[in-house]
C-alpha cells in the first residue's frame, strides 16, 4: 500500500471555550459537552458499510477517503493524549495504516468512529509508555511557565462535583490553553485518557466504556479525579 500522505494535521480543530459550567447537583450526563468545534465524527450507517467494505478491498481510494473523514478528530485526540505535535503526527499515521491493516477484524458491534478510537487511544497507551522511558524535561519546563504568571488567591475548602471546573472553562485566552495542555500531559496516563475523551473529544460515556473497557460508574469517578488533579496543577493561576 503506498503511504498516504496528509496534510495540516489537525487544521480546524483548535479548541473553544465551552459557555457554562455545570451547576452544582446538576447529572453529570446533562453536562455541556468540550469545545464542541471538533468535526463530525458519524457518518451515515449506508456510507459506512459502503466504505468498510472498500476498505476490506483494500481499495486504496477508499483508504484515502477514511482519512479525509476521520484524520481530525483523529489527530486531535492523539495530540491532546500526547501532548507534542510531532509525536500526533507519527501516532495518527500508524492508527490509520493499522486500520487499513486490521479492517478485516472489525465486527460491526459499535461504530466504526468508537473502534478507531479504541486503536487511537491503545496506540497512545503505548508511546506514552515509550515517552516515559526517556528522559524530559517538561515537568520542569511546565513549573517554570507556572511560576511567570502572577499567582491569584484561590478558594479554600475541596470542590464539589458541580464545583469542579472543565478544562474549557479553565482556559482563558491562548496562554492558558497552552497551560492547559501541558498540565493535560502530566496526569496519571487513566486520567489523562478519560478526560480528553470525554472533556476534548466530546464522547458520550457509553463510547467512552466500550471505547476503555470500563464501567459507567469507573469512567464517571475517574473523569471527577482527573479534573480536579487538573484543576490541583493549575490553581496558582486560576
């Protein structure tokens, strides 16, 4: 198969801000949904089947298509998992290929969208597993952009559900998105992972389980750890 070649990974998917915060008492599914700009991620059933099939031809058009459809929504969760642009980049191109590789085992019994990203999100276990064997500097170099900004005041006391806020809701302007994101990348990897799917990518919580292999009540307590270990890293600036 000759290797696809994709341009401006990622173009139009750089993330907003959500407008409101979740209430407090308020059910976690009525929550508004994470910068809500990333594209569609469903096509029709009959266009898929007609793809999937292609693709198991391995009609390389087809292949070319699939890219088309999915290397957004593809590129930006490797790249929020990951945290470095060239590494996405590396990641979202072998997801693809194994995809085109690996069709042939897939069994219908979820969309296509949720098994791409059950392999966008195993190929990100993987290499943050390979990052975490070298040695980085970003942990210093995220403490060190911390420490330029002028600290404010916090409120005292553990937040509550309904307090906890979203990572939209935290950024203000590009400096802090780019805080954000660096704070994303030093979580735990099981909370980092829940929260770009369900606060970045926008999935539903049953996508989420089928996509993780976890239960509703686990993926809802983790994604409540993961924002307030968030919300721990950037305190000195919120």
């Amino acid at each position: 198969m000759e290797e696809v070649e994709i341009h401006e990974w990622g173009s139009g998917t750089s993330p907003s801000r959500g407008t409101t915060a979740v209430d407090e008492g308020e059910d976690v599914e009525s929550e508004e949904t994470l910068w809500p700009d990333v594209s569609d991620r469903t096509m029709s059933p009959l266009r898929e089947r007609i793809l999937i099939r292609r693709l198991r031809e391995h009609d390389e058009r087809a292949f070319a298509e699939f890219v088309r459809a999915y290397q957004n929504q593809v590129f930006n969760l490797v790249f929020r998992m990951l945290g470095n642009r060239e590494e996405a980049e590396d990641v979202a191109q072998e997801v693809f290929i194994t995809v085109f590789k690996n069709i042939e085992s897939f069994r219908g019994d979820c969309r296509l969208s949720t098994w791409i990203y059950r392999i966008a999100t195993n190929h990100c276990r993987n290499r943050i597993k390979y990052l975490a064997r070298r040695k980085t500097q970003e942990h210093r170099e995220y403490q060190d952009e911390i420490g330029r900004l002028q600290p404010r005041e916090g409120v005292a006391g553990q937040p509550t559900a309904g307090q906890v806020e979203r990572p939209d809701q935290m950024a203000e302007g590009r400096q802090m998105e780019t805080l954000v994101q660096k704070a994303i990348k030093t979580l735990d990897e099981e909370h980092r992972e829940v929260i770009v799917l369900r606060d970045i990518q926008n999935l539903a919580y049953q996508d989420i389980c089928e996509i993780t292999g976890l239960p509703s009540g686990t993926v809802k307590s983790r994604l409540h750890r993961a924002r307030l270990a968030l919300k721990d890293k950037l305190k000195s600036v919120l």
